[in-house]
C-alpha cells in the first residue's frame, strides 16, 4: 500500500500503520534520515534567527521565546487537540503539562551542564513571570473545577477556559514584541556585534521556518521509528514509553536547545524554553479545551501538578536571585534531578 508523506507525518493511524508494516532496515533508513533532518532543521534554524536577530535589532532570547518557540510547540498543540477530538483528554492535558516539566527539568537543566545559561534580566523579569503565572493559572482553574465539580463525576476544563488561554496567548505575543522594542539598546548591540550578516532578510525568514518543518517533520518520524525498532529488538513497553515517547513530542526543543548551545547561541536556548513553557500552557491546552472540554484525572493534582510548579517555581527562584549573570551547574542538577524523580513517581508502578 502507498502512503502519502503528509498522510504518514499528519495522521497518527497511518504514521503507526506504516511503521508496523515496514521492515527492520527500512525502520533503521526512518531513524537515520530522521536525525540527519532533525540535524540539519536544526542548523537552518537557529542559523535563520541569529540572522533575524541580527537584521532587526531584535534580542535572540526574544526570538527563542516567540518564534522559534511557537513553531516547536506545533506539534504538542497538534497531538494534543486530536487526542481531545479522540476523547483521551488525560493525553490532552498531560501532553502539554509534561512538556513543561521535560522543557525545564529535563532539557534546560541539562543545557546548564553543557554550557552557561545567560540570565537576561529584563526578558526573564517579564517573560518569567508569564511562565510560572500561566501555570499557576492553570492550577488554580483546575482546583476549582475540582471543588466545584457534580459528586462522582471528574473535574473539566471547559471550553471557555480555552479561549481565555488563546486570548492571553495573543496578549503574550504582543507583550514579548513589546518589550523586545524597548531592549534595543546597548545590550542588544553587544550581542549582536561582531556577527557579519551573510543573508538577506527574506532569506533569513526561509532559513528559519524552513528549518521548523524539517525539526517538526524529523521528530514526528524519529520517535515512533526509534520506539518500533526498540519493540522489535525485545525493549520491554514501559522502558519504551519511560525513555522515547515521555518526551517524544519536546524532541524539537531539545534538538534546537543543542544545536544553539553548539554554535554559541545559549540565549536562544534561554528563550526558547521559557516561550516553549508559556506557550504549552496558553496554546497547547488553550487549544485543546477550545476544540473539547478536557477531563482532569485525578493523578494530575497529586503528581503533574506538583512536578510542574516546583519545576518553575525553582527556575523563578533561580533568576530572582541570580548574581552571576548565569545560571549555574547546580541548578541544572537540581531540574534534572527533579525530572528524574517525576519519571520515577510516573513510572514505577
């Protein structure tokens, strides 16, 4: 049977249907292509915003904030409404909060160990805020569901807290465009200065969009690739779903924070997983409840809930009493180490 590629990459039953009928060699082709799009996606994009960032004065870690974190969380926000749409709000809900823990647990905490995280002050002083308010947000929406549900029924999300959620998002965007406006001074001069600009504003807008589909498109096809050939070989189910689907869907983020730490960039990096964290909230379940009603299982509020604030609550604490300009090893450690202990409350079972 011939599959289309945008019916294999966008429909989640022909993507597992065409993994369970190839073979092992054409599963390990899927893998290796998949990382080399993943690599080079990730080359043109972070190329693609330093430029932009170079042409319009903009900072990076605004950039990372906003677009580059806008295009990486499309495929959470895309899992996320069809698993509504399929009456699995638990997936819903838990792709977008689980996404926020591997961002800043897993994936910045490790970046702290590969290389100084810079602390921009008048971006995070903002942004930052936004970041643990939209969860916060989200808590407290779900403890009042939670006191206000029928007896014996669970908790919901309505629609209306949907679209309060993209309503915000519109607002957040236009802030984090704001408040870059108002950090071109000197700062943003230093940082940029010394990069030659090689391309052409249009070229750097191709460069960078480009380079979003090819990460989309490559972690789309890695994981489930990755996960059938780990089946096959005999890797037992719950290893499987603990190591290559838990943070399936942040590949993109993860794959960009490397490449950025790689080439020099760290405030993309910082920016990115800040926009990443706000935009999961406020889009990926924003979406997710404007298109169906999410259930809240009740594990949420005992174990998601709890791994997610204490998460950025100790990245809030970690830039109000930041000194140094950068945040440390040992803070990397202690969002790694808190990531590492949510995995194994989620897991062993």
């Amino acid at each position: 049977m011939e599959y289309d590629l945008l019916q294999i990459i966008g429909n989640e039953a022909v993507l597992h249907s065409y993994m369970d009928n190839s073979s092992i060699w054409m599963l390990l082709a899927v893998v290796l292509v998949s990382i080399a799009v993943l690599a080079k996606g990730a080359d043109w994009l972070v190329e693609g915003a330093v430029d932009l960032a170079t042409r319009t004065g903009m900072s990076k870690i605004v950039i990372g904030a906003t677009i580059i974190s806008l295009g990486t969380t499309l495929p959470e926000a895309f899992v996320s409404v069809m698993a509504a749409f399929m009456g699995n709000p638990g997936l819903a809900l838990g792709n977008g909060v689980g996404s926020i823990i591997a961002d800043t647990g897993l994936i910045f905490g490790l970046s702290c160990l590969l290389a100084p995280m810079p602390v921009n002050r008048y971006i995070l002083n903002r942004t930052g805020w936004v970041q643990i308010g939209a969860a916060m947000l989200l808590v407290l929406l779900s403890v009042v569901a939670l006191a206000t549900r029928p007896p014996g029924s669970l908790p919901v999300l309505e629609r209306w807290v949907g679209f309060f959620f993209l309503v915000l998002l519109v607002g957040y965007l236009y802030l984090a465009y704001h408040w870059s406006t108002k950090q071109r001074d000197g700062t943003d001069q230093a940082e940029n200065s010394g990069e030659a600009i090689v391309r052409g504003l249009g070229l750097s807008w191709i460069m960078l969009i480009g380079g979003l589909v090819l990460v989309i498109v490559g972690a789309r096809l890695l994981v489930p690739g990755a996960s059938e050939v780990a089946e096959r070989i005999g890797v037992p189910d719950d290893v499987i779903a603990a190591s290559m689907v838990a943070f399936g869907t942040s590949l993109p983020e993860l794959i960009t924070a490397i490449t950025a730490i790689r080439k020099g960039h760290p405030e993309i990096t910082v920016g990115n997983i800040v926009g990443a964290d706000v935009l999961n909230c406020l889009f990926v379940i924003g979406a997710a409840a404007a298109a169906v009603p999410l259930e809240i299982p009740m594990n949420f509020y005992f174990l998601h809930y709890p791994a997610m604030l204490l998460i950025l609550l100790s990245f809030r604490t970690f830039i109000s009493t930041n000194k140094t300009g950068y945040f440390s090893k040992g803070q990397g450690l202690w969002l790694l180490g808190i990531y590492v202990a949510y995995l194994v409350a989620q897991y062993a079972k």
